[in-house]
C-alpha cells in the first residue's frame, strides 16, 4: 500500500481534507459529461431543433455503443501509461481535457439546420466528447483503485471523487435553466482545468510495475468481476431509463416545469448528502448490503412516482429525495467492490485502467440502451413530447417509472444470489 493512500485515509485534519479534495475535484467537471448531458440533451434536440425522438435515441445508441467499445482499449492504455509515469498519465489527461471542452461546446451550439445535418454534427460532437471522457474517467478511475486500501477505506476514496461527481451533476443540471448554455459549457472548461491542477497534487499511487499490462480482455477472465459486472449493469439501466426521460415526466405527466431546478437539485443533494451514511454502514454491513438496501429504496421511490398525478409538486420532492439516496450508494459502493476484485486477482497495481475500461463499456452500454429502447418505444406507443392525452401520458409512467422498478428488482435478486449469498466468502465486502 502507497504512503500517499495513506495520507488520503489517514492523515488527520486539514492535510486528509486537502488529498481529499485534490483527487476528487476532477469529478465534478467529468460530471458534466455524464448524466447532466445525457438528461439535457434529448430534450434539447427535440424540443428546440426538432430533431424526431426515434431518430434522436438511434443516433444515442450508436454513439454511446462505438464509445463503449473504444474504454476496454482505453483502460489498457490507461495501464501502460501509469507503468510508464504519473506524469504521462497526467499529460494525456491534459489532451483529452482540450478535446472534451471543445466537444461539449459544440454539442450544445450546433452550427446547421435541418435534422440530417443537425444529426450529424451531434454525433461528431459526442464521438469526441464521449472519447475524451472516457479518457479522463477511466485515468482517474484507476489513479483511485490504486490507492489501495480495505473495503472502508476504498469506499472513502470512491466517496471523494463521487462526491464531487454529484457536485458537478448539481450545478450542470441546474445552470442551463438558471444561467443559459453559454454559461454552462464556460464553468465546464475552468472546472476542468482546475480539476487537473488539483490531481496534480493529489496523493500519488504507488508506481506501477514494469511488467506488460494485462491484456484488453483478461478481466472478463475473472469470474468475480463477471458476477459483480452483472449486477451493475442490470442496475445501471434501470437508472439510466428514467434519466433519460425525467425532463419529459416533469414537463408532460406533472406539468411542472417550473420546477425543474428544484427537482434536480433535491435528488442530486440528496445523493451527495447521504453518501458519507452509506459510507458509514460499510464497516458494519460490508458493500454489498447496503447496495441491496439502496436498490429496494429506488424501487419503492419510482412506485410512488407512478400514483403521482399532474401538479403534485411535494410528492415527486420526496420521490426525488428517495431515488436520490439511492444514487448516493450507485455511486459510491459498486466502484469500491470493484477495486476489492482486483486486489484479491492479484492484478493491483497494474490492471485497474483495464478493469476500469471493461467498467465504463458497462456504464455506457447501459446508457445507450436506455436511449436506444425507451425513446424509440415511446415514440412507437404514441408519445411525443408535450403531449398531454391519456394513452400517451400513461406510456411515459410505464417507462419512466414501472420498467425501472422491474429492473431494479431483477438488479436486486442478481446482487442477492450472486454476491451476497456466494460461497465465496471474501467478495461479500
């Protein structure tokens, strides 16, 4: 275990909240490539371009697929770089830093009219977006794991970099309504400079070995890491689901537009806010219970959103309260599992970019299947946004709400049986 991972665990005051902060800020920028974008730009597409749903989701699809698969490439190379230095991995970061700045402008002011041309600045845009952010998520992914550390302690780390995560979901979910687009893709380029900065006076990982990094598929060879990768992705799309058309329920099933910033920031604040709790069950209950505990709270917060009516503006709060605690544990208790997978494969400190890679594919897939399934069956059911009759409406509660929950619990059984109750003793962590 590295000196520096000890410093970001253990070094008591102002010194453990600098390490803390130093790894973590880079997070918030890199949030703002991942949910915020994801919420935000269908309905900009649709509803100001006019670019049609089922056409919009098949281009998301394609995009996050191609990027997807571009990450278990990327972790590799991840590897390679931190065998070679901190300091290359840091300088490549930089790289990727300038093209996801100049991705992300462009994708929320396209040059062109008309759909053909507007789809196809859109996916140029991603494509680099998505591949500079894979980049930079999967280098500080692994700078993370390697910081080594138990089941607590991992947490913690993931707690710092998610934390700020959240931070950065919070203020890119609300800036586009409160400050405009222009404001929003200037604050992504200085939070992401100063992100950088920070991690480079981060704790460093101990330096890698000087031994060839495992190859692109070697962690799909780890029976633990398919099992847990399972679960995660099952979950991962039952969140993702919802994500993609919470601007469309807002708007269309509670008619509550208005409100949108309060909804967004109550369940991401929520998310942020109830991270250090789940972090605190990790010594008593071990990772995966609470994560079991937190899917049962997504389930129970999406069936009380589904009996809401128009105008309900308290009850979809305390929905967006509930789901946003659950988040708090998506985000912070999966990530630390996985570093315990690749201590105990032995591959620690010269695998996590590849573990990492094969990770984020997962997160995308996800995704761009919850675009590529739920815009097209939405449109195919009668939907279009702004819709306001009774059959379109109650195809939109189905998929916002009534899949997610049934998927949740299809994520729930996979954890219970496949982690939870394994005979393998040491993965219950």
């Amino acid at each position: 275990m590295s000196d520096a991972a000890g410093t970001l665990r253990t070094t008591p005051g102002s010194s453990r909240l600098h390490a803390g902060v130093a790894y973590g800020a880079l997070g918030l920028p890199l949030a703002f490539v991942a949910l915020p974008l994801y919420v935000l730009l269908p309905h900009l597409y649709a509803s100001r371009f006019g670019v049609p749903l089922a056409a919009l989701g098949a281009l998301l699809l394609v995009a996050r697929l191609l990027d997807a698969v571009a990450d278990p490439w990327i972790g590799h190379w991840t590897d390679r770089w931190f065998a070679h230095s901190t300091g290359r991995a840091l300088a490549v970061a930089a790289l990727a830093a300038l093209g996801a700045v100049i991705g992300f402008h462009a994708l929320l002011f396209p040059q062109v009219a008309g759909t053909p041309a507007l789809l196809a600045w859109c996916g140029a845009a991603l494509a680099l977006t998505y591949l500079a952010y894979s980049v930079l998520s999967v280098m500080h992914q692994s700078w993370g794991a390697r910081l080594g550390g138990n089941a607590p302690q991992r947490a913690g780390v993931v707690a710092w970099r998610e934390g700020f995560a959240l931070l950065g979901v919070l203020v890119a979910s609300v800036l586009p309504a409160t400050a405009g687009l222009a404001a929003t893709s200037a604050t992504f380029a200085a939070a992401l400079l100063l992100g950088l900065v920070c991690l480079a006076q981060a704790p460093r990982p101990s330096p890698s070995r000087l031994v060839e990094p495992l190859a692109t598929s070697g962690p799909l060879r780890d029976a633990a890491f398919r099992r847990l990768l399972a679960v995660f992705v099952v979950n991962g799309i039952a969140s993702a689901m919802p994500a993609t058309l919470v601007l469309f329920f807002i708007r269309d099933r509670l008619q509550l537009e208005a409100w949108e910033p309060l909804f967004l920031a109550s369940y991401f604040a929520a998310g942020a806010l109830s991270m250090p709790l789940w972090v605190r069950a990790v010594p008593r209950f071990g990772l995966a219970r609470p994560w079991l505990a937190a899917m049962v709270l997504a389930v129970a917060a999406f069936v009380g959103a589904a009996a809401l009516e128009t105008g309900q503006l308290a009850g979809y709060v305390a929905v967006c309260v509930a789901s946003g605690m659950a988040l708090g544990a998506d985000l912070a208790l999966p990530s630390a599992l996985l570093a315990g997978v690749i201590a105990r494969s032995g591959q620690a400190g010269r695998a996590e970019g590849s573990y990492f890679g094969w990770w984020n594919f997962a997160i995308k897939l996800n995704l761009a299947l919850a675009a590529g399934v739920a815009l097209p069956l939405l449109a195919a059911l009668g939907y279009t946004p702004g819709a306001r009759d009774a059959d379109a409406l109650d195809a939109l509660t189905w998929a916002y709400c009534l899949l997610p929950c049934a998927l949740k619990l299809a994520a729930a059984c996979l954890l219970w049986g496949l982690w939870i109750r394994s005979p393998h003793a040491e993965e219950r962590r």
